[in-house]
C-alpha cells in the first residue's frame, strides 16, 4: 500500500497526487505541514531528515523528494509513456523536471508569497514586480518550447515533465496580477484540463 505523507496545499504534494491519479494508484494519506503535524517532529525526521514534504512509503520504501518520487512511481509501475527507457528521451523529460524544481520555482517565490500568502516579509511591491517579472520571462521559454514541440513540454504527448511544469503554469495563471499574455500557454492549460488528476490537484487543488 502507497502512503503519501505531506498537505494538499503544497504544490511538490499535489505533484504526486496527480501522478497516482493517471498511475491510477490506489494510496493513503497522512497530513503532515502546512498547519497540520509539524514536520520538524522527531516521527517525522525519522521519515525524511531534510523536514520536507512529500514523502512517500511504497509498501516499506521510504522516498522524498518530489521529483525523485515522481521518476521511481512512474518507473516501478512500468509507464514508459510518462518516462521512458530510452536514456536520452528520459534525459529530455528530467531536465524539464529539475529545471521547475531550481530556476521555475525559484523566480516566483517572491510573487505568491507576497500577493498570495500575503506573507508579511514579502511586502515589497518592486520585489515582487521583478519576481514576476522573471517568472513572466521564464513561462514564456515554456511557451516557445512547447510550441516548438506541438503541444507539450517534451514532445507531442504527455510526459511526467509536464506534471510539475503545468503545476508551475497553474501557479503563473492564477497569481493576482497583470501578465503577459501567451497564446501558446492557454491552449496548454486547456489539454491539462483534460486530464482527471489535473482537474483535482491542479485547477481545484490550489495554488
């Protein structure tokens, strides 16, 4: 049985909760962060010493890291459609999957902490115009790679990259302020919307 520790509020959390959805896994849940049980707990350093969520246990597997849990479900399920064997193709799909996890993430921080969060340390205003401003750059090199590929960040099907790029996208969209706009980028979001586990832990899963 599959367990899933963290909080549905936390984008790296709602990642592997969309990949069970198209794993189609069954699993449970134990709240851990954001509010709930504190993650500095010694029970839960005992799971993951860096104090951070997801984590996950695959009937006694203990594995954290968002990215890495996303590669070895798709990988022990056998979804080579999600991340192939061929070592170049998955080469291609990581490096989009490390890519959201260091510099995508990291331009809109700022941003959602200050307008979102409301978080009074990220108040601001030119701090937060130059976070989305780099995050508005960034969304739009996903826009032209997409569009170079016909229709996803990877190619023209599907791929695990897109799960934490389209969460990252749903994060840009709904951010409360004035954005370029990239045609490429809705047309995107709306073949994300027609995936279930998107619709859940994407689109009414939060920011």
């Amino acid at each position: 049985m599959l367990t899933i520790f963290g909080y549905r509020g936390s984008i790296n959390v709602r990642k592997v909760l969309w990949l069970c959805a198209e794993l189609d896994l069954n699993y449970s849940t134990e709240d851990w962060g954001g509010g709930s049980r504190p993650t500095s707990s010694p029970e839960f350093l005992r799971l993951n010493p860096a104090g951070m969520v997801p984590v996950i246990d695959d009937d006694g597997f203990i594995l954290w890291e968002s990215n890495t849990i996303l590669r070895y479900l798709a990988a022990s399920r056998g979804r080579t459609d999600l991340l192939p064997d061929d070592l170049k193709q998955r080469a291609s799909i990581e490096k989009w999957m490390d890519w959201q996890v260091s510099d995508f993430n990291n331009s809109w921080r700022v941003a959602f902490q200050g307008l979102v969060r409301k978080n009074p340390a990220y108040q601001d205003k030119a701090v937060i115009a130059q976070s989305l401003d780099v995050f508005s750059d960034l969304v739009g090199r996903v826009a032209a790679q997409i569009d170079r590929n016909g229709g996803y960040i990877c190619g023209s099907s599907f791929t695990l990259a897109d799960i934490p790029i389209g969460l990252s996208i749903h994060r840009w969209r709904a951010l409360p302020a004035a954005k370029p706009d990239f045609p490429v980028i809705e047309d995107y979001y709306e073949r994300l919307c027609s995936r279930v586990g998107f619709r859940e832990f994407g689109l009414n899963g939060g920011l």
